[in-house]
C-alpha cells in the first residue's frame, strides 16, 4: 500500500500502470484513529469531515479514539463504526492518524500497520509525530506546522489544506448586512479577552454570544454561526465559518488579527488561521479593526473556501 486516499487528495506516490486501475476499483479497510471524538474541535471536525468523504469513495471506514461523546455520535448516526478499544479491531489496510499518543496506540496494536499522520499545530507538542510510530506519510495542514515537521527527523512533510464541507445552499445568496448586528465569539482559545471582545462589540453596536467559556456550549455550531454576521475565533472553526458565508475575524488570547479578506487570505491560511502580531488585544484596537467589516467579506470568504478546501 503507497498511498492513502484522504478524501481531498492522494497522499504519497501513486502506483502506476495496470495496478493502479485495480487499486483503485478495491475498498481500502482504512482506521481513522484520533485522541477525543468528544465535543466538537478541529481535529474532531477534521476527522469528521474526512471519514464520511472516504466512505463514499468506496472504502471500509472505521474510527478509533479512546474517549467518546458527541463527535462519536454524530459519525455513529451517519452510519460510521466508532471503536474506543483497539483490541476490538482487526487488521485493517491502513490507518489515519491524529495525535502522539493515538498513534503510538495503534502502532502498538498494529506493528507493521501503514501509517499517515496528520498534523493542525505547531505549538502543541500532543501533534508532533512520535519517532516511535514511524508513520510513512506526515500530513501538514499550514505552512507553520509544515515548518516545523520539517524541522524533525521524520519523513519528508506532504502539505494539504484543510478540508470543508461546503454547504449546498450557497451563503452567498443571504449577503450579510450593511452593518454587523450580531456576532458569535468562539472562546476555547480567547477566554482572557472574552470580556474585551464584548466591551468593543457593544461600543460598535454589534450583541455577542460567547461560547466555550464557563461551561457555556451550543449543540448546534453551525446554526449558530449562522445566525450571526462576524464570528471571532482561530483555526479550522474560522474555515467553517468562512464556508457559511460569515465575517471571519480572527482572534485569541496572543492578540487579534482582524478579517479574513481575500488580500489576506495567503497569509492567513499559510499561518493555519491563527498567526498574527501577538499584539494586546484592548477594545480600542478591536473597534478599529471591527469598523473594517464590510458585507461582502462573507460572500468573498465563502468562495475562498469553495475554490481552496471544499
């Protein structure tokens, strides 16, 4: 097996001549295998997003993590197997793997097992491929976590971007207003400045609902993204909000980069959405930034998102 199917693109060599035809026509037992399918975060709505997309290219799907909870149930309703035990799994083909620990898991399980690993950060150590899982392909989903994979001792990175589900209904059609009512403050990685991103939000007009801060959560992100014109937060969550035609405003507790914009896009998308000047975030400066909203930065992050990771 040389290559893994991502459901975006092949990852690795593609065998050439007639093998390759009957490669392809064979459903590939495939374990997607990762640290938490619990409530809804990147990684769990990267693997998500990829495990359905597999399925339908022909392939046996199942997913492994040792905790459970609501990302295990939704893939669990789409039809999708989910494991928390390895011992209950048999030999599949190849695994799909995120974080250091899962991975060691399933090479311990599965000691010749072919391995792609993929990678969000680079600023967690819990992302770095361990040695002692010699995964064949490393998967790099921005230039900054490609850096530093590049850095380590492991085999040459392959970059990708992140893959979105792209909704049938096109948010372009419902363009946001003239002028922000309402915006959505994802807080996993800003609960420090929660309270300055309110207090610029009121000074500009614009009510926020915060979530992930003091147990506050929503069962239902995307229909609360799309009740909103701005959502602030960092990463993969940004690229959903983006595909929902949203104002996405980029911000965490280092600082706050402002809108995504299609000048800007590059950089952004290169720095995983969550590189900018750690500069402190204070409400004067998020006013500033908040009066560069315009109404069609949600149709022009729609099409982004369309054209770079649907």
């Amino acid at each position: 097996m040389s290559r893994l199917t991502t459901g975006i693109q092949d990852v690795g060599a593609a065998p050439s001549g007639p093998d390759d035809a009957a490669w392809q026509a064979q459903p590939v037992r495939i374990l997607l295998a990762t640290r938490s399918l619990g409530a809804p975060g990147g990684s769990e709505s990267y693997l998500a997003t990829v495990a359905p997309h597999l399925r339908q290219l022909g392939h046996d799907i199942t997913v492994y993590s040792p905790i459970g909870g609501e990302t295990a149930e939704r893939l669990q309703g789409a039809g999708i197997p989910v494991r928390h035990d390895l011992e209950d799994l048999t030999q599949p083909d190849v695994a799909h793997v995120q974080h250091a620990p899962t991975a060691l898991r399933v090479r311990s399980r599965f000691p010749g097992l072919p391995m792609t690993y993929v990678c969000h950060s680079s600023v967690l150590d819990i992302e770095d491929p361990p040695r002692g899982a010699t995964p064949q392909v490393t998967v790099a989903l921005s230039d900054v976590v490609l850096r530093r994979l590049d850095a380590g001792s492991g085999p040459r990175p392959t970059r990708l971007r992140q893959p979105i589900e792209v909704p049938f209904v096109d948010p372009a059609s419902v363009p946001l207003p003239d002028r922000p009512g309402r915006a959505l403050l994802l807080a996993h990685r800003a609960t420090g400045v929660a309270d300055t991103v309110i207090e610029a939000c009121r000074a500009s007009g614009i009510e926020v609902q915060v979530v992930g801060r003091d147990g506050r959560r929503t069962s239902d992100l995307d229909a609360a993204m799309r009740r909103v014109d701005v959502v602030f937060g960092v990463g993969r969550t940004l690229l959903e909000a983006m595909a929902l035609g949203r104002a996405a405003f980029v911000l965490d507790d280092r600082g706050s980069g402002g809108f995504v914009t299609s000048e800007n896009y590059p950089d952004m998308e290169a720095g995983a959405f969550a590189r900018f000047e750690p500069v402190p975030v204070t409400a004067e400066r998020l006013v500033s930034q908040l009066a560069g909203y315009r109404p069609d930065l949600g149709r022009h992050a729609a099409e982004l998102v369309r054209r770079h990771h649907s």
